[in-house]
C-alpha cells in the first residue's frame, strides 16, 4: 500500500518535524506493507523548506510557497507524471493519504480562493493519484483512527488484493 512518507515518522516534513501516525503505522501495518512516497522531498524539495499553499487562480490550482511566492506546481507536476508511472508497475491496493497537505491531502488542504480561506484544498499528487487509480481504495491517515472506518478501508483493501492475486 502506498502512504505518505511522514505518517510512518520519516523526517521529510517541510518544518523538519517528525510527524508519526502510530494508527497507520503499527496498526495498518500489521496487515500491509507500506511503500512511502513523499512527492516534496522526492521531487527535490529540502527538509526544511518554506511552507506552502494552494491558491485557486484563473481557474486552475496553484502550489505556491508563503514568504517567496514562488510556484512550484510545475516542478510537482513533472515529477507526479514519473512518479504514477512507476507506481503503476507496483501494483498497489490502496493509498493513505496525509491530510492538510498541499500535496498530499485528499480534501484538507488550505486553499486560497480570492481573499477567502477554504478547508476544502485536494493536494496535487493526491488529485493527480485518484484520477490515475479511480478505483484503489484511498484515505487520509487521521480519519483510520475510527476503527470502524479503519476497518472497512481494509475489507477494500483485501478484496482489491484477492481479486488481483488469486
Ligand atoms: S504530507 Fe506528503 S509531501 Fe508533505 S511531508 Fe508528508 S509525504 Fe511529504
């Protein structure tokens, strides 16, 4: 199963804070094996690094950094190309998703829309993801806290590993 690297405590937060999801970790881990994947780091952003957001302008969603302003949907978009290419070899059945993460977030991610602050922002590499594997089984890493949520995010799981692997 893929996941957002942070969740199980790799140190590639942009404000160098370790940030582990022991839910996800141990208790989903006992059950899968995890492939990290964290689309800043790994599409050449440094640990720390400046913090950014998403902003909707002129119709499409930008990630912009806070202080510089500088763009950086690009060079995300570049590397989310290669990098669901390669996943696609992998086979996984299911993602877990940081939330509120300009990349990673299912839905939390802070989005800018003209002067209003929205909740509501669908991280780039995640959108990009969902779209690519419409049917995989995906959730933000809080919300399997909820064992009941937890435990049919991994009924999905199974059923998508049996069918592919039987
Ligand atoms: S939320 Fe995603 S991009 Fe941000 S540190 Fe975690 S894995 Fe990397």
């Amino acid at each position: 199963m893929g996941v957002s690297s942070c969740l199980l405590g790799e140190n590639v937060r942009y404000n160098g804070e370790i940030k582990l999801n022991s839910i996800v970790k141990f208790e989903l881990g006992k059950a899968v094996s995890f492939i990290p994947v964290c689309p800043e780091t790994e599409s050449g952003m440094p640990v720390p690094r400046e913090p950014m957001d998403l902003f909707q302008t002129d119709g499409s969603i930008r990630m912009i950094t806070l202080e510089s302003r500088r763009d950086m949907t690009w060079i995300m978009e570049e590397w989310i190309e290669k990098k669901l290419s390669e996943l696609s070899e992998l086979k996984l059945c299911g993602f877990v998703f940081k939330a509120r993460s300009p990349s990673c977030a299912m839905n939390s991610a802070l989005l800018h829309v003209e002067s209003r602050l929205e909740r509501s922002g669908e991280g780039l590499f995640a959108k990009a993801f969902i779209e690519r594997f419409p049917s995989l089984p995906v959730e933000e890493g809080e919300k399997l806290h909820d064992p009941v949520l937890r435990a049919s995010f991994l009924e999905k799981v199974y059923n998508i590993h049996k069918a592919r692997y039987r």
